[in-house]
C-alpha cells in the first residue's frame, strides 16, 4: 500500500526571466504595505530597482543583508529582534536556501507565541500570520517551493529540520536571470546539491508515483545543463533550466524528503563547515554505489534520466549512471574526495556517529544504514 501523499504547493507561483519586475504589483496585489526583506549584499544591483519602485508606491521596507553562512538559531533570534518593531504584514527573501529557510522562519515567528525550539520537527509549527515571498537566486536548494527549513542549534551543532505547511510560501516567484551572476563553484555545488534532492526523491524507500514524474524531469534538467551554466553564467537558457530543475527538486522534499547522502553530508557542514551542496556532491556516488543493489531498478531509471543509453542488463545502467555522475563532477571542477576539503582521516568516526543522529532521513534510504556502513562509506569517501 502507498503511503499517504501530502503535497502543499505555493499558493502562486511564478517563473520566468525578468519576473521579479512584476514583484511591486504581486506585493500590491497581496495589499502589502510593510515589507520585511531579507537578501545579501551580492544582490543589491539586482533589487535596487524593486526597492525605489516599493518606495514610490508607499510600502514601507525594512532589509536586512547579514546571512552570509548557513544560518544558526543565533541569527534567527537576532532577525526576529531586528524586524519585531517594524511590524511588517509581508516576508520577502531573496537569495539563496539560507536565505530563503530564515526568511520562512521569521514569517511563522513573527508575532507567535511559539519559539524556535518549540517547531523543531514536523508539523509542529501551529500558524502563520504574516504573508510570505521566497525568490530564490541559485538553482539548489528549492526551498522556496517545500514545507522545510534548516538550521543549526548552537546548542549542540546539529542541524534541525523544521517541516511544516505553514512553510510554504503565498507567492514563489523565481527568476533564473537572477542566478546569472552565480559563480561557477557555486553553482555547480548547488546544482549538485539539487540533482542529490531529486536522485533521493526518487531512490527513497517512501518514494511516489506522483513525486516520482517531478524528480526524475529534475533529474534530467539538472544533467542536461549543470555543465553548460557552470562553464557560462550567462547561459540564460542552461540557467532556466537549471533553475527548473532545482525547483522541481524542492517539490520533492516535503512529500518524500532526501535519505542517506544528506545524513552524511550535515556534519561536514557542521565539524568542517563544508558547503552544503560540495557536502552532498562529494559523498552522492559513493552512497549511489552503496544503494544499487537495494534498487537497481530505481537507479537504472535514474541512470536513464542522466542521459545514460539504454541497457538491459539494470545492474550495468545503474552503475554507469554512476559513472555519469562523476563525469558531471569533473566537467564542474568539483572535488571528489574528503581529504581535498580538509577532512581529517581521524575524524571519520566522529562524522559517522553525527550522521548516524539524522534518522529523519536515514530512515528514507533504500538500503539501510549502519555505523560501520557509514564509516565505511566516509572512508571511500576520504
């Protein structure tokens, strides 16, 4: 028997390039009047259009430009300080998955009695009261179309997942041309990042038809053009793509979620502060090659989506898909190795202990995962 599908979808959403021109009439058309704006610094040519068109029309505006990192609870207890008094009716982020998962946050806690520490989890955020814009400007984390948001716990310096469809925006509105001044690396650690959203989807033990058909085009998107939009930012038709892709991946997150690689890429994130998407692009063939033969039906259909000719041996089709990937890696000048990030070999069992706290997901691999796998899978890894 299936398990119950759950989607919530935007409430608008609208893609294209050039769309964040539209933004002023969306927001008027939302009867916005105090605007709460996170974005960084990186992005301030590109919406100091949108803020002298916000000032002529009367909305109010409030920014903030300081999340640089993958954010703590620190930094959303100092945004919630920092917008509190400005009573905004309206969150707008624009940036990239950090971004964007504070900029959902701070619209849920926004005059809420609930803490941060109270909605760590699913579904135990209880309301929303403030209207909520995401514009995303990479094409990797999808956040701006699923229920989730991550931060880390200064407490213990775990990432926590906080899953609600309280969440999801009232209006996503996703410009590749803003992704156009992404550098190369980044965008090929994100994008990366967003090919590892969709394979998971689709790998995933709790896997659905209905996800199935988003993560598999978002495969196929993200392959066909992750190299063409690293070797030219300025490919706007790579970066529409991409960016496609990307969202296609974030619509798989709240139905079915990611599984193993990312249980194994959060504490590179949190003991060695690797990037996110580098995190889950270095360890995503190695738990491939872990996971074929749980589902070589599965990532034979994966290898297909990458491009992979048909084979009627599955076994042989899935392990090239692997190959493939590490073709992608290489066209992007990724590192394919721990030790080039600054791993220290030592650590391995510390990383595996950490990775092995992330249930949530672990819990969603096709094979399952043990200590001593993870150990292993690190050490193919280094």
């Amino acid at each position: 028997m299936q398990n119950i599908l759950q989607v919530n979808f935007p409430a608008r959403l609208v893609f294209g390039n050039h769309t964040l021109t539209q933004m002023v009439d969306e927001l008027i058309s939302l009867k916005s009047s105090r605007v709460a704006i996170v974005t960084i610094p990186a992005l301030q040519s590109s919406i100091n259009p949108l803020l002298q068109q916000l000032a002529e029309k009367g909305i109010d505006v409030l920014l903030d430009d300081r999340i640089a990192t993958e954010p703590y609870f620190a930094d959303l207890h100092r945004l919630l300080d920092y917008f509190t008094p400005f009573h905004p009716d309206t969150v707008l982020g624009i940036g990239g998955g950090s971004v964007l998962d504070i900029a959902k946050l701070l619209a849920a806690l926004l005059d809420n009695d609930q803490t941060v520490h109270d909605v760590v989890g699913n579904g135990l955020l209880k309301k929303r009261t403030k209207k909520l814009i995401c514009v995303p400007a990479t094409s990797g984390t999808g956040s701006e179309v699923s229920p989730n948001a991550i931060l880390i716990d200064d407490a213990d310096g775990q990432k926590k997942g906080i899953i609600s469809p309280f969440l999801v925006p009232d209006l996503v509105l996703v410009d590749p041309v803003l992704t156009s001044s992404v550098p190369s690396a980044v965008t090929a650690a994100t994008g990366l990042d967003a090919l590892t959203h969709c394979i998971e989807a689709y790998t995933n033990k709790f896997s659905n038809p209905f996800i199935d058909v988003f993560a598999l085009e978002g495969i196929r998107l993200i392959a066909a053009n992750l190299v063409d939009a690293v070797l030219d930012g300025n490919n706007l038709e790579a970066r529409e793509k991409l960016s496609m892709g990307s969202m296609n991946g974030g619509f798989c997150l709240g139905p079915v979620n990611t599984a193993a690689v990312h249980a194994l890429a959060y504490p590179l994130g949190t003991m060695y502060h690797v990037a996110h998407g580098l995190s889950n692009a270095v360890l995503l063939p190695h738990v491939m090659e872990f996971n074929v033969p749980a589902a070589v039906e599965k990532y034979a259909a994966v290898a297909g989506a990458l491009g992979v000719a048909p084979d009627a041996d599955l076994h042989e089709m899935a392990l090239k898909g692997i190959v493939r990937i590490r073709e992608i890696m290489r066209a992007c000048n990724v590192p394919e190795n721990l030790r080039s990030m600054g791993v220290t070999q030592t650590d391995i069992p510390i990383l595996a202990q950490e990775a092995m706290k992330i249930q949530r997901l672990l819990k969603n691999n096709p094979r399952t995962v043990l200590l001593e796998d993870a150990i292993n899978i690190y050490e193919k890894t280094f």
